[in-house]
C-alpha cells in the first residue's frame, strides 16, 4: 500500500519508519526519526547500478536478485525486531523497486507495512510545498554577536512560543568560534530535513520565531526558499552594550583551551588585520579571554550591522537591553509586541 508525505506525518507517532537504501545514503540523509534496514551495502548498490546502466534492467534485477535471496529471512527478523508490534512505512529513493520489494517481503510475513509514493525524493519536494502553501507568520530576533540570542528564543518557548533553532540542529554557532564544543555538523541535506522536520510539527497560523542568522551556518546553508521567506518577515533587534556581550561571550567560551580559542582568529585574520590578531592571540596567551572577545567584536559588530542594513532592513522593534537576562527580555519582547499589534 502506498501512503503519501502527508498521511505518513499524521501517522509517525504510530508508524515505525524504515529507510531501506544503503548506509552512505542514510547517512547522507534520511527522515528523520528513520531507522535503517538496507536492502544493499553500498558496493552492492553500484554494482546494481552499474549492470542497470551498463547492461540492461534484467542484469540488474538478476544480481539484486542474487544478493538479496540468501537474505530474506535476515530482513524478516531484522524488521520484526525493530518494529516491536508497530505498523511499518518504507521507503527508498524514489519509492521504487527497493521499498517496493520489501514491502512484498515483510507483507507476505504478515507485518503491516507501507511505502510512502515517491519515496525519499517526495519528502524532499514536500519542504518547498509546507512552506508555500502555508500562511506561515516567522519573526526574526536580531542582535549583534553576543546578544544571547538562543538563550532568548528558548525563554520566547517558555512562554508558549514557537521557534526555530537553526543553530542547534546545524551543530554551530554561527561564527568562527562556533564550531567549539559541538557535535560534528550534519551534511546540508540533512540539516535540511532536520529543519522540514520542525517545521512540520508547528502551527503555520501562530507565530514562529527564529534567529537573524546569514544563510550559511558553519557548512551548512539554510534552504533557499526558506531563507528568501525568511528576509520578508519583520525582524525585532535588541541591542545590549558591548561590554555585557563582550561578558556573555567570554562566559561561553572561556572554557575552552587557548589554542582552540587562537585558532578561529587565524581564520579571521584577513578581516580583523594582522596587529588586531596579534593583540587578541595575545591576550588569550595572558588568559585575557574578555579583552580578545572585545576585539573580535568589533569586526563581527561591524559585519552584522552590515548584514542588518543589506539583508534584513529596518527592524519593526529596536530594544536597548541593560543586562543579559533571557528571561526578562523574552517578556519585554512579548510586552512590546503586543503594545503593536493592539
């Protein structure tokens, strides 16, 4: 039986969904919340596709055929343990003949299964579909580096807000720093999914809130369509001093070892000027973490002002900020904005 994008997102919370394509494609990127039971190894993949393109479909099916055949039993009792009683939904890249002959397969041992029509390839397709079709109502929270930005959005949840965080699901904070203490990053395709993912469980009728961040997020880009969506949306700036922000950072990242704080400047040097480097990678040598955020700040202050004007234009709220305190912010942003809307 065949189930679309759609009737699988209403159903995930009782469905166990399998992706049956090889290990170097689930890892590339899958659903997420997918688990993987490949139908083939990667080298057994090419070598499919190799006979299918090099000599004929009925080559390919032949040696599919072949590696697979011992397997069938294995594939059963792999999937019966995985699913522990739970309706199955497959799928592969195109909702072809791999999901299709594991889905004869686990059927015909008597397992509730289904493929979603047009496979992983639909998925994809369906992130542009969520996002034009619904009246989706994103704010954007902008601030200069330091700002504590995230802490922010995670307060705005708290009190009963929606948001997006793009830099959680990238692994990265955004700047050359931000890749300390992280987790390895996902590859941009999977990033992609993890963000369709969250969109999919928000209401596009209530507000959404995000942060002001430039496409590209360490190595991963925000999706085009989203990004231009997201530049049409008002953007709300708080501005605290930089010496508050010069304090947040150096909280954040003082715990790292010197020469992992040095490094990032190494990548900046052509933009903050070899003196500037020098004095910063000098004063960490002197455990003056906050004295080397003061410098970085003024070129990462001026790149986002920069950004603000080009990308994102004037913002519909300006808040001076005295202290770094997420909770009180939050409630002053939500305080202000609904002095707007009334």
């Amino acid at each position: 039986m065949e189930v679309s994008v759609d009737e699988w997102l209403k159903n995930r919370s009782e469905w166990l969904l399998l992706d049956v394509r090889t290990p170097a494609e689930y890892e590339q990127g899958h659903i997420p919340g997918a688990l993987n039971l490949p139908l083939f190894d990667n080298e057994e993949r090419a070598r499919v596709g190799t006979l299918y393109v090099q000599q004929s479909r009925e080559k390919a099916v032949d040696e599919g055929l072949r590696i697979v055949g011992p397997r069938l039993l294995r594939y059963v009792k792999r999937a019966r343990k995985m699913a522990g009683g739970k309706p199955i939904c497959l799928y592969c890249w195109r909702g072809g003949m791999r999901s299709g002959s594991m889905e004869w397969l686990l059927a015909t041992a008597g397992m509730d299964v289904r493929r979603i029509g047009g496979g992983y390839k639909a998925y994809r397709n369906h992130l542009d579909e969520l996002l034009n079709e619904k009246p989706w109502r994103f704010i954007i929270l902008g601030g200069p580096t330091g700002s504590g930005k995230t802490p922010i959005l995670y307060e705005l949840q708290k009190q009963g807000e929606q948001i997006i965080d793009f830099e959680g699901m990238a692994h990265h904070k955004g700047s050359a720093f931000g890749a300390l203490g992280q987790e390895p990053q996902p590859s941009t395709e999977h990033f992609i999914n993890l963000v369709h993912d969250e969109l999919c469980a928000l209401d596009p009728h209530k507000r959404v809130w995000m942060e002001s961040e430039s496409k590209l997020i360490g190595k991963v880009f925000i999706p085009d369509l989203l990004w231009t969506k997201m530049l049409t949306f008002p953007i709300i700036r708080i501005n605290l001093p930089p010496d508050v922000r010069a304090e947040h950072i150096a909280k954040e990242y003082g715990i790292f070892e010197t020469e992992k704080l040095i490094e990032p400047f190494e990548r900046i040097v052509k933009r903050l000027g070899m003196a500037e480097k020098q004095r910063a990678i000098g004063a960490l040598q002197q455990n003056d973490v906050r004295t080397a955020v003061r410098i970085a700040l003024v070129y990462y202050d001026k790149a986002y002002n920069k950004s603000l004007e080009k990308d994102w234009g004037t913002p519909l709220l300006s808040l001076s900020i005295e202290e770094d305190n997420p909770t009180e912010t939050a409630r002053l942003i939500l305080k202000e904005l609904d002095k707007l809307n009334k």
